[in-house]
C-alpha cells in the first residue's frame, strides 16, 4: 500500500446481522455508530438480571491507517462503548443499573502469530486477529463483558447488606465465651 494513497472510507450498517461479516483485509478505512440492545447479545443477556426496553449500549467504531516506523502501516480500530446493563448488586441482592463507558483500541493482524510477537508493553492497544469475515459483533459484546464489575453493587449508602439465615445472633455471644483449642496443647506441655 502507497504510505500517501487515500482509502475509501466505508459507512457500517448498524444492523446487527451486517456486523457479523467485516472485511477488514481490504484496503479501506471503517466507520459506524449504532445502538445494540440486550437482546442482540446474547451472553450478555445470560449476565443481566433483568433487561428493561431500554438497556443496550452505543457503540461506536472507527478504522485508520498509522505509518509503523520500518514497515507497512498499521490498521488501527477504535471502539467506544457506552450503555447501561442490569445486574444483580451482591450487597443487597436485589437489581442493580450498571453504567458502563469503554473506549478500547485494537491493531488489526491478519495472523495468530502476528499477534503473538505484538509487544506486550504496549497498554494502549492490543493486536486483534481479523479477516474477510469479521464478526465484529462478536468483539462489541467480549468488550462489554471483559468490562462488567467483577463485583456489582449499589453506590455506598443506597442499599443495606442482605440478612443472611445462616444461624442466630444468639451464636455470636457463645462463640466469644469458648475456649481456646490451642488451650488444650499449652496445658499438655506442662505436663
């Protein structure tokens, strides 16, 4: 590819079937913007706790072209995330709005073992292995899960703990008033 050629910049459709099969290896430039509800992502929607008509996210993808010092230049993808999920909080137990605000970057590869010599230093972007059929939709919903809290909760102050059954608050006095099993050993080296 000419380091000065002008590529032509292709408009992606928003449906999420077209997300499904992105070429790209061809010589061009990506852009698009949509809105996916949770019902077009499946494993998300095995995560929510409940889906209401409005939870999705917006996405937002963006392809160009940077020059690589001493070689072809590099496709970058950008892509933005922004939406709101449903989750069980695990202080209460009870639902939970989870909003979420992502921007990743990718540089695209053609090969697994391009993507493997890809320096890891590099935080800012990471290698993703493409092809003439791409299933960029795919990628939109492992972002959205690699960004779920690992533990969902209200904010501080909006919910109380749940009560848990395990056992009666009697318990707790009893179990202070014990002996000490290591008691029984210090009391057996005397001897």
């Amino acid at each position: 590819m000419n380091r000065n050629q002008v590529l032509p910049q292709v408009e992606l459709s928003s449906e999420p079937s077209a997300l499904k099969r992105v070429d790209f290896c061809a010589p061009q430039s990506y852009k698009g913007a949509g809105f996916l509800s949770i019902q077009d992502l499946p494993r998300v929607a095995e995560e929510a706790s409940t889906i209401n008509p409005g939870d999705g996210f917006d996405w937002s993808v963006q392809t160009h072209f940077e020059d690589s010092p001493g070689s072809e230049p590099h496709q970058i993808l950008e892509l933005g995330l922004k939406g709101r999920l449903h989750l069980v909080c695990q202080r209460c137990l009870q639902d939970c709005a989870v909003d979420m605000e992502e921007k990743r970057r990718f540089v695209l590869v053609a090969t697994d073992e391009e993507a493997d010599a890809y320096p890891l230093e590099d935080e800012e972007q990471e290698p993703l292995v493409v092809n003439q059929h791409f299933n960029l939709l795919e990628t939109i919903e492992d972002e959205v899960l690699l960004s779920l809290p690992l533990i969902p909760k209200h904010p501080e102050g909006f919910c109380e703990p749940h009560a848990s059954t395990f056992g009666d608050e009697g318990d707790e006095a009893v179990s202070d008033e014990r002996e000490n099993p290591f008691n029984i050993l210090k009391n057996m080296k005397k001897n």
